[in-house]
C-alpha cells in the first residue's frame, strides 16, 4: 500500500513505500466498566509507512489512546468470532506473539510519551531516561554499556534544553522540560516508531509548541516513525498524515 | 537492574519500608532472645544436673553390689577413664532441727574421688569468697566477710570449707573429727534466700512449755545437726531393720537443681554403708537345728552349736560414678564402661549382677536427668511455637505494608511495562524489594537481639532500678541472674526465617503486581 506523504512547510515529496510498518487490520476493543460494555473500536484499519509521522485525530473517548496501546503492544485487540483482527510491526503479527516478545518490542521497538509525562519520580532526570535502556538491556548488559548509554542520555537531554537538569527530580522540574524529560526517555533506545498520546496536551501552548518543534527537528534528523494522538487541529496540521477516529473507526483526512 | 535502582529509591524515600524493617526486626531480635533464654535456662539446668553426677554411672539401686574397689581399679586402668568413686544412693527420713522430719535422699560418698569425679567442691555454698555475686550489689554477702565472722562469731568459713570437702567436723568438746554431712542448702529451711539470689541463715523459733516462743540462732555448717533414719536391706532385698544416727553437719551445698537442694544430704560412704549393713560382713553357717550342742574344743564343755564363719561378704556400694578424660565422646565412654563391667561381672560369676542385668544401668549423666531436660526443652519449643505464631503475624504486616506499596506505586508498574518491563521483571522487584528489607530488617534485628541477650542482666538491671519492675527475682528464681545462651546457628535460622519471612509478605503484592494491567495501570489515579 502506497501513501503520499507530505511535509509540515508544504513542499511535497513522494515517498512510495513497499510494505508498511506498521499495520493494523480489522482491530476492534470494547472495555467492561462493570457490567457494561462499552465498544471502543469497531474494526480499524491503518497503515503506518516507515519514518511517517501520522496523528490521529478525535473527541474524547472515541479510542485514540487505545489504539496507540494496542499498536505499542500494551494491550490485546478483541477477539471477535474467532478472529482477533491483526496489529503488525514490520510484517510480524503482534497479536500472536508471547507476552516476552511484546516486552521486548516495547523495549526495543518503541518509544512511548505520554500526556502526563509518566516519569518516576524517585529517579533522577538522568536514571529516568536510563531506566529504558536497563530494562532492554538487563543488568550485565547494562553495566558493560553503563557510561555509553549515560552519555547518550546527556546528550539528549542536552539536545532538549536540559543538561543542566540532569540530578534534578521530577517534581523539581516544570510541564515542559518533564515532557522532555519523558521523549528523552522514549528515545534511549534508538526506537523504530515513536507513539506519542496527546504529547502537548497538558501544556499551554507555546510550551506545547515547543516541545513539538523538538519532536520534529528529532524525528526528522533520525528519520523516526511517528504516531501522535492529538485533538489539535493546528498540531495535525503539520503531521505528514492525518486519520481521525470516528465511532471507532478509521476515516483518513 | 532497574529493580535494584528502584529498591534503593524505595527504600530510602518511603516511610512504609521503614514500619516493615522495624516490623522484621522485632520479630527476628524477641524470637532470638526467647530463644537464647530458654537454651540459657536449659544449659543452666543441664550443668546444674551434672554437677553431682559425673559422666557415667553404673547403678544397680537399693541391694547394690560388692567388689566395686575391684570395679573403680579396673575402670580407672583404661586411658577413657579419669576417675571413679563409689556412692550409694538411697532415701531416709531426716529430723530437722525445727522438729520437721522430711522425706531425703542420702548419698554416701567417698569424700576425696567425690571430689575428683564430680563439681562437688564448686557447690560448697559456705566458704570465703572474694568478690560479690552479681545481684548483690551492697555486698551483703556474709561470705564477704569470712575474717570478721571468725574474729567476732567464732565461724571459720575457711574450716568449714574443708570440713565439706572432707565430710567431717571437729568435736566441740575434744576437737575430734567427727563423720560429718552436707546438707542441700534449701533442705532445712533455716537459709532465707535474699533478693541478691544469696543466703543468710536464719535461727529456729522453739515453742515453750509455757506458751512462749524462744528463739535459737542455728548456723548448720558451725553448730547444727540432723537426725537420720534409714532402713537397711540384705543382699536380697528384705528389709532388716531401721536405724537412726544424728550427723553434725559440715557444710551446705548449692548445685542449681532446686529439687536436689531441697531433699539431698551427702555422708561418708562407710557411715551410711554401716547403717544400711552394706559394710563388710563374715558370711556365717546358717543352723537349722536351733538347740544344736558341740564340745568346746579349748574347754571340753558342752555348748550350744556356734556358727561357723564360711566367707566374707564384700562392702556393697548401689553406684559407681565415672568421670572420663577429656576429649572423649559420651557414647563411647558408656560402652567403653558397659565392656569393663562385662569383665568385672564375668571375675565375679555370681556376686555382682551380670553385665547382661546391668546393660541398661550404665547410663550417662544425660540419661540420668532425661526427663528433666526433655521437659524444658519440650516447654522451650512450646515457648518459641507460641513466639513462632506470634512472629509470623510479621508476614502479614509486611504482606500489608507491601500491598499499600503496590497500590501507591500502580503507576509506576504501568510505566516500567510500557517501556518494556516483564511481569517477572515486576514481581522480581517487589520480592527483591522484600528480600532487602528482610535483610536489613533482621540484620539490624540480629544485632539487636544479641546485644539484649549479651547484656540481659544489665538491661533488667536499668530496668529494676528506673521503673522497679523486677521480672527476674532471684528470691523466686533459683538462677541468680538470668540465663542465655547465643548460640551462631541459632541467630542464623532466626535470621534466615526473618528474610524468608518478608520475602513471603512480598510476594503476594509481587504476584499482584506482575498481573497488574498495564494500561489501567497507567491511568491509575
């Protein structure tokens, strides 16, 4: 499946992509509050190209962050008789893969910001974006790359404005710099597609603004893939490709 | 990784680890000092019963048997064996000198190879001594002041001393040696036990014909004597004839086992073997015909027949205690002494009792006080099961204290899963998070408990004197001081059952939060 993608200052470039990678296919999710059920996703359909950046636009409620969950591997999709619909990460089908592979997926494959920046607050800027690297890698491997994977991450909290924040503890920072804090770390591990959930939403808008230029200037250098959720009409705008989610279901700007 | 990171965060920032530590800590430092004070009291008993036994002993009761010097000289020819005295052991009735007449057990001993084969000697109460028992704390203790008590009371506790260790006492009258005894320091009750765990003899009050009551200061060892009446038996068991003698006494003596102290008085073997008719005897021909005549062979009278004496019949004694050399095992010294009497037995086929009849009355100085040591060890479990139970309420409260952990850190979980984390790797961190708090908390306890038992007496002490709070009174205890013994292997177990103890408290919030959803983890609230 081909897409056009086209870049946030307007000039067009055709990149036509071979295979996705990442594909959803068919994926439907209802959630029990009690005894209720409430159906989130009514079979999506979604292709994301390699080194896209997608944001997928809709009310509340309507299973933006759910999505993102399930493409990230932190969730399973319904099985619906019999079928479960498909979610796959460069061909292989995430949905019958054991709970270790997806540990190890979400370790290695992808990053994940939040809205709520979700840092641990007992840890240090610096162990907060080292912390991934320690989960990919265990503890002896961590160790034998020990002042590597620190020199990383200093360099890119000091690419984000935060090098001299390093000791400092969450709550001793603001909104802004916790988010970067927080892409700092879903970027340690070098990640192949970045699932950033409403990344701006709890900040005004010229921080928000600014953590999204960081998040371009990034994405574009390294040539990340990028899924944002997002009901910012003006951050969609300057996103490669815009899906909005419907009664739970895809419909493509 | 993560998780010893992450421990080390918890633990040094949260208030509930703390509570769980000091919860682990008093667990493991009372089951350690219960435990060191029961095996204390249980070492203190097991010495305290050793003390007027020796290692083994060979005992054939109330007949007793002959021969014995012949036993002692074979016993002590073998390399396992240090030394061996005859004793015979037997009950009578002793008038004390408040007119009470009580049950008693009487030994009869060989004073001097006493001495050698058991702590006799240690346990002489009355003697000089130089520095103070540990309770008493004013030095009240007469024994302090041996030179005063000679110079104004006329009481040489030096004598006495040696009157105990030989089981005699000089003559008031012509200086004489006289057969002496040593009476249990509680048996007449004339000894009031004072609240620094001593004695001070106490004078009896007599009751007079005219309705007033006189009181007599009696000091046993110096001027006091005790009435003895004991029933001899032949050599086949029938009862003769009872006898009564009246024995100064020499001395008192302290073993640590209350109920030998109140019911033992220890004699000179021959007086005792002289009034049981255990002494040597002419074995005489015994005349069916009671109105028999024969001619005296010196005279040419006629006579009534005389008994012709037809052998002796050794001295008897009913033990033979052994004391074996140093290095050698129990056992092995009991079966060493089971082989030598099968020799003796089998050099006097027909006087002693078979080695096969005597197989079960070569017994150790554990065998003897079984049931004493069984019992306390038994109440010594039963103390620490119901400490045990006590304890084990720990694994609950750290089960709660982890689980309020748990929940307060859901987001946390949910953050580590997100990037990446197992579910092993989360519950890998809650029980490793248990395991060091379980380490710190019963290291910190261990000390804490070995320190109390190292300094329990001090401790109580304080106590006493800041709160007046007396747990252990000497006056009640037959211990002075409270006993312990810290035993490693002890504080080990204790040690390793406090960690395992926390590990088990972890890992239901461990297994609770391996399982933890990690979406509705990181929308927890």
């Amino acid at each position: 499946m081909g897409t056009e993608t086209i870049a946030h200052d307007g000039t067009e470039t055709m990149a036509k992509q071979s295979s996705p990678i990442l594909s959803v296919r068919d994926v439907r999710k209802t959630y029990k509050l009690g005894r209720v059920k409430v159906p989130v996703l009514h079979g999506v359909d979604l292709d994301v190209q390699k080194g896209e950046w997608v944001t997928i636009l809709g009310a509340s409620g309507s299973g933006k962050s759910t999505l993102l969950h399930l493409m990230g591997g932190l969730d399973r999709p319904d099985k619906v008789d019999g079928q479960r619909g498909t979610i796959s990460f460069e061909g292989n089908d995430l949905t019958k893969q054991s709970k270790r592979t997806l540990d190890r997926y979400r370790a290695d494959d992808i990053g994940f910001v939040f809205q709520f920046y979700h840092l641990l607050p007992e840890l240090s800027v610096v162990q907060n974006v080292c912390v991934g690297s320690m989960i990919l890698h265990g503890r002896i491997g961590y160790m034998s790359n020990r002042s590597a994977t620190v020199q990383r991450a200093t360099e890119l909290l000091e690419r984000f404005g935060l090098g001299h924040r390093l000791k400092h503890r969450p709550a001793e920072l603001s909104g802004g710099e916790r988010q970067r804090v927080a892409i700092a770390r879903a970027l340690i591990n070098d990640p192949s597609v970045l699932l950033a959930d409403e990344p701006t939403g709890n900040l005004d808008m010229k921080t928000g603004a600014s953590i999204l230029d960081t998040m371009i200037e990034y994405r574009e250098k390294a040539g990340l893939t990028m899924v944002m959720v997002t009901h910012d009409e003006r951050i969609a705008a300057r996103a490669d490709r815009v899906i909005r989610l419907l009664d739970g279901r895809v419909q493509e700007s | 990784m993560y998780q010893a990171l992450l421990t080390r965060k918890y633990l040094t920032r949260k208030i509930m680890p703390m509570l769980a530590m000091v919860a682990v800590m008093l667990s493991v430092a009372t089951i350690l000092v219960t435990w060191s004070v029961m095996g204390g009291f249980l070492v203190s008993l097991i010495q305290s019963g050793r003390v007027l036994v020796g290692d083994v002993a060979i005992v054939w009761p109330n007949v007793g048997f002959g021969h014995y010097d012949d036993l002692i000289e074979m016993l002590e020819q073998d390399e396992m064996i240090d030394s061996a005295t005859p004793i015979i052991e037997t009950f009578g009735l002793a008038q004390l000198p408040d007119g009470r007449i009580e049950l008693i057990q009487i030994k009869g001993v060989d004073a001097t190879s006493y001495s050698d084969v058991t702590g006799f000697a240690d346990t002489l109460w009355w003697k000089p001594i130089t520095e103070p028992t540990p309770k008493d704390k004013g030095r009240e203790d007469l024994r302090l002041i041996a030179d005063d008590l000679r110079e104004n009371a006329g009481i040489d506790l030096e004598q006495i001393f040696q009157n105990g260790l030989t089981l005699t006492r000089p003559d008031p009258d012509d200086g004489q040696l006289d057969p002496a005894g040593v009476l249990g320091v509680e048996v007449t009750g004339l000894n009031y036990r004072t609240k620094w765990g001593g004695y001070e003899p106490q004078g009896v009050n007599r009751a007079m014909s005219d309705g007033r009551v006189m009181h007599e200061s009696v000091f046993m060892p110096h001027d006091g004597s005790v009435g003895l009446t004991v029933l001899s038996l032949d050599s086949d068991g029938r009862p003769v004839d009872p006898k009564t003698i009246t024995i100064p006494i020499a001395n008192e003596f302290q073993s640590g086992l209350y109920e030998v102290d109140q019911r033992t008085i220890v004699i000179p073997l021959e007086v005792l073997q002289r009034n049981l008719r255990m002494d040597e005897a002419q074995r005489i021909t015994l005349e069916r015909e009671p109105f028999a005549t024969e001619f005296d062979p010196e005279t040419g009278i006629l006579r009534p027949k005389m008994r012709e004496v037809v052998g002796i019949d050794p001295a008897r004694v009913t033990t033979v205690l052994v004391k074996k050399t140093d290095g050698v095992e129990l056992e092995v010294m009991r079966n060493r002494v089971r082989e030598i009497y099968a020799a003796f037995a089998r050099k006097h086929q027909g006087d002693v009792p078979s080695s096969h009849d005597m197989h079960w009355q070569v017994k150790t100085w554990e065998d003897l006080n079984r049931t004493m040591i069984s019992a306390v060890k038994k109440e010594t479990g039963l103390v620490l099961f119901i400490f045990g139970i006590v304890s084990f309420t720990t694994v609950f409260l750290v089960l709660a204290i982890f689980w309020s952990m748990a929940s307060e850190k859901t987001k946390d979980i949910g953050i580590l899963r997100a990037l990446g984390a197992s579910t092993m790797g989360i519950a890998w961190l809650w029980v490793r998070y248990g395991a060091v708090i379980g380490v710190v908390g019963a290291s910190v306890g261990t000390v804490l408990g070995y320190w109390i038992v190292s300094n329990i007496n001090t401790i109580h002490d304080w106590i006493g004197e800041h709160t007046g709070l007396v747990i252990w009174d000497p006056q009640q205890y037959y211990f002075i001081e409270i006993p312990s013994d810290v035993d490693p292997t002890k504080a080990l177990i204790v040690f390793i059952v406090g960690i395992m103890t926390c590990v088990l408290g972890a890992l239901l919030p461990a297994w609770h939060s391996a399982r933890m959803d990690p979406v509705k983890a990181l929308r927890f609230e």
